[in-house]
C-alpha cells in the first residue's frame, strides 16, 4: 500500500469516527437522518470521494442504511443495514456512452422502480473514463452487491467479474462476455410485425431505419427479413431507406410515386413520426391508403398515443415494456446472490404488437 492509500485510508476512518461521535452518541443523537452528503462533505472539510468512503464504513458497521431519495438514515440498536440488497447502475457519461439516451434513462428508471418495491438500495454511477479499479474500490466501499450496466465496457465487466461481483448487461448490443444479456426481442418483433402485414396481403414492404449499425437494428432487420424470404419474397432495393437527412422528403417521394409501396415498416420512434408526417401530407390514411408499423416501450406509447395521435388513427405497433426488462433484472440478480456459480443467461423481453382498437 502506498503512503497515500494508507493517509487515505486513515482520513476515511477518522471522518467516520468523527461522524459517528457527533451523530450516534446515546446523548448526542438528535435525527433520524444525516445531514446531506454535501453539507457533511463541508462540515468536515473533506473531499466528497472520502466522504462518500466515509459513509460507506459507517454503513457496514451497521451504523447508517442509505435510503433512495432520503439519504442515510441512523440505524437504531439491533437494526442492520446489510439486510436490503445494495445492487448499482452503472452507466456511461454522454460523451462516451455506448448506448446512451431516453431508452437507457428509461431502462433506468424501471430498474429503479422494481428494485425500490422490494425495498433494494439503488446507487446510479455515471463512470466515464474512471479506472476500472477505481469503479471497483468506490462499489466496494459502497457496499455494492451486484451491478445493472447500461452500456458496455468489456474492462469494466472483466474487473466486476475478477472482484466477483455479480453483473447484468440491459439491452447492450455485444453479447461476448460471460455474464447475463437482457434485451428487447428484437427480432422476434420485427418478425411479428412482418407477418402482420402479409396478412393484409402486402406482398411489396419497404423498411424505415438502420439495418447493421448496432445488434438491435441487424436483428430487427434480420426479423423482418426472415417472414418475407419464408414466402419467397424480400424487401425491394428502392424501398430500403437507410439514410435518414431530410428523412420526410425522401419518404414523401417514395409514397408519391405511382407504384409506390402500401405497407412500411418504421421500427423506430423518430422514423414513424416522420412516417407520420408524410402520410398526413400525402393525406393518406392509415389501415386503408397505407399500413405502417412502429416500434415503441409502454410508457412512450402511451406518450405517442397522447400527444402526436390525438387526431388521427393510431398505426399498430411493435411494445415492450421497460418494466419487464427490470423485473427479469430483479430475479436473475436473486438467483446470483443464491448461487454464484450459476451459468449466465441470454433472455429476450417479449415485444408485443399491439393493434389499433
């Protein structure tokens, strides 16, 4: 151990002792809860890395149990606070992140939900470029027993592993480490949708999005290719759109052409509104001048439902629900805590297509 590590330490252990004397002395103690973490970082006039350490000890002497949204509660005699789960989120900063925007926060935000109704601790960390053993001290010192991620790093992953902290990768595309890949069923909902529209009897689709720019969008593509080439047909060249600059004008020339096609696949939210738009402008109408599909999560249907579907006829579209992802999380992150040696899954949250009523 460096010289610096052991001041490091010994300033952690001191803060915490000088916490404890000020907060949990049987004639001293006067609040249910710590003050925020930054008041005390200012209090005791250290940095907000030895704070939170600091805070850490406290917890596992079963002195504190940090509480989401309340901070750390004191512990009364006889409680402990290693008796909820403390499970982390980690996830990317914006300039580096993988996989990064409203599906992730929402990913997030159901993680949240799901660990919270069993009364689990939640600590999000944005990581950035920190040092993978840096991540690792700090979810140590944290008192972190198992790891949500977000996006994707493989030296974050083999360092989880190496400490021998279980982890679960959320609707990440690489599909390569050892542990446990939960993800929208890409595939088979694009395979659902296509099937969909040959039962209209379509026989000519074209397809809105990317086809090979990450795991989910070569799935989908892969999905809706599988229906068509069943029956012996496949997308047609000029009806493939890729390139999404001025998005509604090539839509728009593609839907005005005389031997246009009458079904499309939009398998993505800012496609299908563009989608949208074109067909309002082309006065199309939806179920009968044209069939489109989209592809959305529970709460941004409802979203899209509410705010750009108010008028007209609502497409059918391709759901899955965030909250599921997070529940399937929840339970493989039990089956870890009850045997660590148990072989990773791969595991497709089902996407529903859903039909206008």
């Amino acid at each position: 151990m460096s010289t610096d590590e052991a001041l490091g330490g010994i300033l952690v252990a001191t803060t915490a002792d000088k916490i404890k004397a000020d907060y949990f002395a049987a004639n001293q103690k006067h609040a249910t809860f710590l003050p925020p973490e930054r008041l005390l970082t200012k209090q005791y006039k250290v940095s907000r890395s030895t704070m939170r350490r600091a805070l850490a000890l406290l917890t596992r002497r079963n002195l504190v149990r940090a509480e989401h949204g309340r901070g750390y509660r004191i512990l009364e005699k006889g409680e402990t606070s290693k008796k909820i789960p403390r499970i982390a989120i980690l996830q990317a900063a914006e300039k580096s992140a993988i996989h990064h925007g409203r599906t992730s926060q929402e990913i997030i935000d159901a993680m949240q939900r799901q660990s919270l109704k069993r009364k689990w601790q939640v600590l999000n960390i944005d990581i950035g470029d920190i040092n993978p053993q840096a991540v690792i001290a700090d979810l140590k010192d944290a008192g972190i027993q198992a790891v949500a991620l977000v996006f994707e790093d493989r030296k974050i992953v083999e360092a989880l592993l190496k400490a021998n902290i279980p982890c679960i990768s959320l609707e990440n595309s690489g599909r390569e480490l050892n542990i446990d890949y939960i993800f929208q069923d890409n595939y088979g909902g694009a395979r659902r949708a296509t099937k969909y529209l040959l039962s209209r009897q379509h026989q000519r689709i074209a397809w809105v999005g990317p086809i090979n720019d990450s795991y989910t969008s070569f799935a989908r593509w892969s999905g809706a290719r599988s229906a068509l080439i069943e029956i012996g047909i496949d997308f047609l060249e000029d009806d493939v759109i890729t390139e999404f600059e001025k998005l509604e004008s090539v839509l728009k020339k593609l839907l005005s052409k005389k031997n246009r096609p009458k079904a499309v696949l939009a398998l993505w939210e800012s496609q299908i509104i563009a989608l949208i738009n074109v067909t309002k402008k082309l006065k199309l109408k939806i179920g009968k001048d044209i069939d489109i599909i989209g592809w959305s999560n529970q709460t941004r249907y409802q979203a899209l439902k509410r705010d750009i579907f108010t008028k007209g006829k609502m497409p059918p579209m391709v759901v899955w629900n965030p909250d599921e992802m997070a529940e399937v999380a929840i339970t493989r992150l039990i089956a870890h805590f009850e045997n660590s040696n148990i072989n990773p899954l791969h595991i497709a949250v089902p996407a529903k297509l859903v039909l206008p009523k």
